[in-house]
C-alpha cells in the first residue's frame, strides 16, 4: 500500500513538472524575483526557475542547484509550445478529448482511492466519504486535479504529436550491421572493465543488477546440498574458527595449537550431527544417483529450487567475493578436478555444504542472444530518434530571441553555494 502511494505522488509531481513548465510567466522585473531569461521578451523569472527546479528535484531530473538546467527546460518548453501552436497540434477533436477525459477520470479515481486505502481508519460509509473528501483536499493542496490530469494528458498527447511530426519521412531502423558493431564495442567495454577483476564483475553484476557480456574466465558452475544445523553446535564452531583465527600471526603462523583443536572439536561434532545423512549421500551417490536428485531430498537452500539454477549452478571463481569463503574454498578444494565431481563436507555460515561441480562457465565475450539483439536495437533506434529530435529543437530554438540575465542567474548560483556552505 505505501509503495503503491508513494509512486503515485512520484508521477503526480512529474505531473505538475509539465504543467509548470509550460504556464506564461506573470511576475516582473523586480529586485526579489529576477528576471533570469525571456524568450521572444517573455520572462522567465527566478520564483518560476525555483520552484521548476524543485518539481525536476522531486522528479528524480535535476539536482540541488542545478538552476541553468531549469533555465533550458523552460526555454526549451516555451519553444516546443510556441512549434505545437504554430502547427495546430493542441487541437483535438471531441472523441479525441472525450478519451482523454475518459483517461484521466480513470486516473483521478484510482489516485482518490489510492489515498482512501492508505489513510483510511474505519471501513464504514460515513468515513470512506470523508477520507475521499480529505483525499481530494490534499491533492487540491497541491495543484492536482482531475482536470489537471486532463490537461496533462493532453499536453503529453500533444509532444507525441510533435514527436509524430519530427519523424515524418525519417528512418529509424537499425541495421544488423549496426547492432553487431554496437555489442562488439559494448562487449570490448566490458573486457576491458572485469578481465582481471572479478571483484568488479560481481559487485556490478550482483548488486546493481548490471549484465556483462563478458565473463572472466575460470568460473564453475556449482551446484550443492545445503544441511542446516543446530543453531548452537553451528555458533559454537564459528566462535571457535574466530578464536583461531586471531591466534594465527606472523611470529605465529600456525595458530595456537589448542585454539586448533578446539576449533577442530566444534567442526566434529557439527559433522556429526549429520554423519548418517553425509554417508548416506556419498553412499548413494557412489551407486549412480544424480547429485540432484539427492538435493531435492537433502538440501534446505531455497536457490537450488529453481530450475535455472539447478541446471547451471552457482557462478563461482576462486577470487569470487559475494560466496561464503568456505563455499568458494569448497568449489576449488583438491576434489573439485573436473565436472562431474563431489566435494567433502564443508562447515560454513549457513550449514553443512557439499558441493558439486556441475560445469565450466567459458569465458570471453557472451554469444549475442535475440534478447540482446533486441536491447540493442532499441537503444539504437532511441538514440537514432534522439538525434532527429535534438536536430529538430535546434532549428526551432533558433527561430526565437532568447536572452540570458548571467548577472542573475550567477548570483542565484552563488547563493545557492552560500548557502549550502
């Protein structure tokens, strides 16, 4: 519920951005509130600039002091306003206004019952008409209304329309040349970036959701049972591993000895806790059971579930960093040769581990799928589109007397400075 209303006041400020962009500037030159810029004399002042800096800040398009970034916005609207009126492109016909009415009550509605669902406090008549007379209080507080969301909608109707114009007779296909040359030059990138850093290649890909398409070489597919045990036994090893751990320094490399076998009781009696399960495992495996199989039996980690990971394993290096290191080391001990091998049992965070080496992963540059074909070629096409429309802003823009106030707009900047100081 709260996700749900926090996008909606995010596309409802994207909303007033639009709409306050394209209102004709009122205030005069006055010393309180400047005139920052005028296109064709009509001013654009610093009340204005500030508060569309603040609807771009609030819509995730502008920072903190980014005042010639409003300033281009709105000189920029001002002229995409003056080519929609010239061209007649802000006239609709009474079925095309009908459906936008149509649009925006649909919206309007769904905003309304958005806030009566978030706020409301007794699921009875008499309050669900107060919460939606509270809900269109608030949002009349701040502009919006439903028939701000009909003229937004038809300001948005009336830039595709625009849009329409500008690509008239204009070629926007992406050859496959073009789509080869992109990811070969994507993909070199890429190389260039992870070859030797398999650190970056899984912190990228694994916590900001980046796909490479190129892959370092030396990863394994890893496929595992994971045996979860008690809470205690597991704790006390882990204390136990740390404890040794501590005691290994440079004067004494080897650790203390009965911190060694200490640590060494607490990983027994972790084992043991599972032994007839383990022999059982090998015992089976050893007479031609799939791996598996075994783990859709034994194994508590809800990721081998998946089918997808099941078929191809965990994505595991020897530098990897995102693992257990008692994984990895298990990935690569002395019984993990080749695909098609079984570790020993190995202690880690979450349990018991045995791994199994499913496969190599070949490294290099990725095949170029459909699916990256398709990326490519949307990227391609939208910055091939881009480029019509920039080309096409700038004969419009200089069609106009535009005006720059530096003077003013400097000192805005630095007391924008000033004050963050």
């Amino acid at each position: 519920m709260m996700n749900n209303f926090s996008r909606l006041l995010s596309l409802l400020a994207a909303l007033v951005l639009a709409l306050s962009c394209g209102f004709s500037a009122l205030a005069e030159d006055t010393e309180s509130d400047p005139v920052l810029a005028t296109v064709d004399g009509e001013a654009i002042t610093k009340s204005q600039v500030i508060t569309t800096l603040n609807n771009m800040i609030a819509a995730g398009y502008a920072q903190e002091g980014d005042y010639s970034l409003a300033i281009e916005y709105m000189i920029q609207d001002k002229v995409l306003a003056a080519k929609i009126q010239e061209l007649g492109l802000d006239q609709f016909t009474a079925e095309e206004e009908e459906a936008l009415r149509a649009e925006a009550h649909t919206e309007w509605e769904n905003a309304i019952e958005s806030y009566v669902s978030h706020f409301l406090t007794e699921d009875t008549e008499e309050a669900r008409a107060q919460a939606r007379l509270d809900g269109e209080a608030y949002f009349a507080s701040y502009g919006y209304s439903e028939e701000s969301l009909f003229n937004s909608l038809k300001l948005s109707a009336a830039y595709d329309k625009l849009e329409e114009a500008v690509l008239e007779g204009k070629d926007t296909s992406i050859s496959q040349e073009d789509i080869r040359a992109d990811f070969e030059a994507t993909a070199a990138q890429h190389q260039a970036m992870v070859e030797d850093n398999v650190y970056l290649y899984e912190m990228y890909q694994n916590y900001y959701g980046m796909d490479f398409w190129y892959v370092p070489e030396g990863y394994r597919g890893i496929i595992h049972i994971l045996m979860k045990v008690d809470d205690g036994l597991l704790a006390a090893y882990q204390e136990a591993q740390a404890s040794f751990e501590e005691s290994v320094t440079d004067e004494a490399p080897n650790g203390d000895e009965a911190l060694a076998a200490a640590r060494d009781d607490a990983y027994n009696a972790v084992i043991a806790s599972k032994q007839a399960e383990i022999d059982d495992i090998y015992a089976r495996l050893a007479n031609g059971e799939s791996f598996a199989d075994l783990i859709a039996q034994y194994g508590e980690d809800p990721g081998m579930t998946d089918p997808s990971r099941l078929a191809n394993g965990y994505e595991v290096h020897k530098d990897s960093v995102v693992w257990d290191p008692v994984f990895t080391s298990g990935a690569f001990s002395e019984k993990m040769q080749q695909p098609g091998d079984t570790s020993d049992p190995v202690v880690g965070s979450y349990g018991i581990h045995i791994l199994h080496y499913l496969r190599d992963i070949p490294g290099g540059i990725v095949e170029m799928t459909d699916e990256i074909s398709a990326e490519i070629e949307e990227s391609l096409r939208t910055e091939k589109i881009n480029s019509f429309y920039a080309e096409a802003l700038e004969g419009w823009m200089a069609e106009h007397d535009i005006v720059y106030n530096q003077e003013a707009i400097d000192a805005l900047s630095a007391a924008q400075e000033e004050a963050a100081e």
